[in-house]
C-alpha cells in the first residue's frame, strides 16, 4: 500500500497535477498508516484528507482516531463509499488481470526468429498452452498459422526438444 500511494501521488506531484480532495484506502489501520507514511515521504501529510475503509465490518478509520467510525448500513454514504472501493477492486483486478495475460503470453515463442506477436496470439487462442503447440502436429500447425510458420515451430521445436 505504502508503495503504491507513493508511487501514485509522486507522480501526481511531478507533473503539477491537482491533488485529489479525498483520498480512500482499502483496509484498515495497518493500510491507512501504510498510506499516511507515503504522504509524510512525499511531505503532503495533512494537505489530502485520507480516510480507510474496512471490509468486514465497514468500518470508517481516520489519522489520529483510535476507533473506527460506523455508519448506518442503510446510509446512501455508506452506499457511496461501497461503490468506491467496489470500483478501485474491479480496476485493481482488471489491471492485475491484463498483466498477468501479458506475461503469460511472454512465452518461448518469443525467442523463435519469424513468430510475432500476431502469430503468438493465434497460437494461443488455439492451443492454449505452450506445452500444446510444442505437441502439435505439423498438420495442426499448418491448419492454424499456415505452412510457413508450422516449419518454422516445428523446426524450433525439433531442435530444442530432441529426446
């Protein structure tokens, strides 16, 4: 947490940018000292109001309070806060989604002369695993990205993976 807000409000602050009016961490005690201790770092501790919010029981934390604040479960900023957090994790899962696609499709491929990314792509969506085109047969390859390229893969695959 104390990483990222750093990393986060630096650049905010690098580029001249306006600084936000609220700032809400996901989590308790722990992540919104985590995320006061970046602010202090970059030396805009107290300038942004930071608040945390606790899953579990929606608790409310706030710097420098010693008990979390409760608000109605019916309350509409109650309700409010929800969406927020809701919609940082479904862009935080996104994010680590589409990161985690792209290093998987970084893959052995990469290293053979003719495959582009294009290609790599196709393979995939076809094979799935790199352990499945490696298996394929000539004939699968030649079906998927042509014949040009199934010599290529097979003659890789043939050099490198000799029993």
């Amino acid at each position: 947490m104390e990483e990222i807000i750093y990393r986060r409000y630096k650049r905010v602050i690098d580029e001249g940018s306006k600084i936000p009016n609220l700032i809400i961490v996901d989590g308790g005690k722990g992540q919104l000292s985590a995320a006061l201790t970046a602010l202090d770092k970059l030396g805009v501790k107290g300038q942004i109001p930071i608040i945390g919010i606790a899953k579990k029981l929606e608790e409310i934390y706030y710097p420098g309070d010693q008990f979390p604040l409760y608000i109605d479960k019916s309350s509409e900023t109650l309700k409010l806060i929800q969406k927020m957090r809701d919609e940082a994790h479904r862009f935080g899962i996104t994010h680590h989604r589409g990161k985690r696609e792209k290093q998987m499709i970084k893959s052995e491929l990469d290293n053979i002369s003719g495959i582009g990314e294009k290609t790599k792509e196709i393979l995939f969506k076809s094979f799935k695993t790199i352990d499945l085109v490696r298996k394929a047969s000539f004939e699968e390859l030649v079906s998927v990205v042509g014949k040009s390229k199934a010599t290529i893969l097979k003659n890789y695959f043939n050099y490198h993976f000799q029993s």
